[in-house]
C-alpha cells in the first residue's frame, strides 16, 4: 500500500510528502455507553489508513484516494464542502482544527486504507484521525491529543451526520500495541490494559451486512437516552448522563417516558456496570466472566437497543453452541461484525462451523479477521 501511495504522489505532484497513519478500532465491551458518559474499553487494530501529505502553498486541498480512484480538489472555506463523502471526512477535519485555532494551509495528499468499510470497525475514525494528526504535526499547530480525537467526532457531527461518542476516535488516536485502554466518557480519564489472554484469541467475524439508513437509527437511539436522562435529572439533578443513573432511578420515570426510551436506558445502565464487570474480571484473570458479559451485552443491543439484525443473532447463537466464550455484535450495530474470544483449541470447529453454517443459511460467506492490537495514529518514518 506504502508503495503505490508514494507512487501515485509522485505521479500527481511530482515531489515526496511526510508519510502518517492511523487505525481502526475494536472494543472488547462498553457499546452505545460513549455518548452517555459511560465507559469504553477499545483498542487500535492492524488495519488502518495510510496517508501522504505535503502543504502545497495555495489555499486548495488536492486529495487523491487510491481506493476509490477518485481525485478532489476543494478550498478551506465552509462553503467548499465537497461532494464525496470520503473527501467530506477530510475536509471536515480542516475545518474542526481551523476552528480550534489550528492552522491549516493548502495541502496534497493521496491516502489508501484496509480497514473493511461498513465492518462496525470505523474506517471513518481511522481516516479522520489520521489528517487530524498530519495537520497537527505538518502545521506544527500543538493541539494534544483529546483535541485531535474531539475534532475527528466533530466532523462527524458537523459534516457527516452522525452524532456519535468519542470512543473511535479517542482509540484511533491513542492506540498503544498490545494494549485495551479503559476511557471514561465523563471525565475522559483513561487507563492502558495490556491484554494477552493467554489460551484464547479475538477473533472478529464480519456478517458483510451494511444497514442503510443506520446513521439516522444512530441519532435516534441517543435521542432516547438524553430523553431519558432528562427525565430521571428532574429527581436526581446530578444527572447529567445516563451513565450517572441508578438502575431504581429510571424505575421511578417509567410511566413518564416511552417505552422505547425505557428499553434503551435499560440497556445502557446495564452495560455501564458490565465494562466496571469485566475490568474487575479481567484483573482476576477470569475470562469466563468477561465472555459473559459479552454474551450480555449481546443480549442487550439485540433486544433492549435494538441495533443487531438476523445475520449477527445468527453468529451470536452459533458461537454459543460452539462454546465460545464470549461473542457479541461490536461497534453501532445494524450489521457489521461480531467480537468473539474463543479458546485456542476450539478457534479451528469455530472458524469452519461459522464459514459453513452462515453461507447455507445467508448465501454468502461471512469474512474472518483475526485480531492484533496496534498503534493508533502516528508519523511514519
Ligand atoms: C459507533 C460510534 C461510537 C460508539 C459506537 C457504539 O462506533 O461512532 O461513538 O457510540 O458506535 O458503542
């Protein structure tokens, strides 16, 4: 990929630029807890985005994708919003760091990326993140690192969208080789957790399924917690988030909000207590109650949030039945992938079991990745 990047740069502009990356992310638990204060427990992946840059002295972007084989030229003005969506990301985080006070002048770029789009394993995070710290770095703008993660999820909010949690972003940024980091969304406190399960592996199986509409079924589900939270703030005032309320406390609302909204609180003043759970476990060495608490977790987006689909209850059952420790839909949801720690010895019967079962019933095969956990964003050498 480095490669064909420095080639098609050459190509284009003649002249070498400053190479950076950034990556793509898993999370072993914590879903949909990120926009209501809870805990995150994610990690970087071996996948990521892959970007040559140089400022090019005008006050244009020329960016080139090689994945989409597709050139853009924009300026940096609000008005120049350009049309492409994967040039949307870019431009969005021009105009976050502008508004940050960060200085961003013209600049050419080429970029690629192997982190699977629609795999719930943000690709989008990868890509903001990545200009987000070049432009850092090539405009010597001394923004830290919560800024850069912050101004990746403004762009979402303001250029694409969709109104998401910090979490991709925050792992994108400060991924660290070998290491789960355990955020809180509240006080953006965080803590490195080597993790090297020994006797099991993470493994992700990818349904191939992308949900249209699922950034407007995103919006609405944290519409239902803020309604819920709102509700529950008229008799405890101190909450701010969901994730600050008592399971008893959103009993006492009931009748007063919908029934969608109940269901969805439910579920996420479950899952803030399972991250504590699992970290707790984790300390122990107890990975047989961290893969309950993914079973869930599962339970909960599939039936309580309701951001899981066939396909991946499908994948949920089957790893049951193949006594997988631990397995649930990762990420937003509406498709994309499952998170599973599975044994050594019983990751072969898994992998084949889920291969085959899958495509008798879906028609098409599911896709396997196995995971490693990596760096976030950074300057390449
Ligand atoms: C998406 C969002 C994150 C987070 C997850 C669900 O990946 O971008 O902020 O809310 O969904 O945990």
């Amino acid at each position: 990929m480095k490669e064909q990047i420095q080639e098609k740069f050459r190509t284009l502009y003649g002249c070498d630029g400053e190479m950076f990356a950034s990556a793509g992310r898993i999370n072993l638990i914590g879903e949909h807890t990120d926009y209501n204060g809870g805990y995150v427990f994610p990690g970087a992946i071996d996948c990521g985005i892959l970007a040559e840059i140089k400022p090019n002295g005008t006050a244009k972007v020329r960016a080139y994708s090689l994945d989409y084989d597709e050139f853009v030229e924009f300026g940096l003005n609000e008005e120049d919003k350009p049309e492409q969506s994967w040039a949307s990301y870019i431009f969005g985080v021009c105009r976050e760091t502008a508004k940050r006070g960060g200085k961003v002048e013209g600049f050419d770029t080429v970029f690629a990326g192997d982190v699977p789009l629609g795999a719930g394993l943000s690709s989008s995070a990868a890509l903001e993140s990545t200009f987000a710290f070049a432009l850092n770095s090539l405009f010597d703008n001394g923004i830290d690192k919560f800024t850069l993660a912050k101004i990746g999820q403004s762009t979402e909010h303001n250029y694409c969208g969709v109104k998401c949690g910090i979490m991709d972003q925050f792992a994108s940024i400060f991924g660290k080789s070998g290491s789960l980091i355990r955020l809180n969304c509240k006080t953006l406190e965080y803590k490195y957790f080597p993790f090297n399960p020994e006797g099991y592996r993470l493994v992700l199986v990818d349904s191939c399924v992308k949900h249209e509409l699922a950034s407007s079924a995103y919006n609405k589900r944290r519409e239902s917690c803020e309604r819920a939270a709102r509700a529950i703030a008229k008799n405890h005032p101190d909450v701010e988030f969901l994730s600050d309320a008592k399971r008893v406390w959103l009993d006492e609302v009931r009748s007063e909000i919908s029934e969608e909204d109940f269901i969805r609180a439910e579920y996420v003043i479950g899952e803030v207590q399972r991250v504590l759970d699992v970290c707790d476990a984790l300390e122990r060495g107890d990975y047989e109650t961290v893969g309950e608490m993914m079973y869930q977790t599962h339970f909960g987006l599939s039936r309580l949030y309701e951001v899981s689909c066939e396909e991946l209850d499908f994948l949920n059952r089957l790893a049951r039945k193949c006594d997988v420790t631990g397995s649930r839909v990762m990420g937003g949801g509406f498709g994309g992938c499952t998170i599973n720690l599975v044994k050594d010895e019983l990751y072969d019967g898994f992998i084949s079991a889920v291969k085959e079962q899958f495509t008798a019933r879906f028609g098409h095969a599911p896709k396997i990745y196995d995971v490693v956990i990596s760096d976030g964003a950074r300057k390449l050498e």
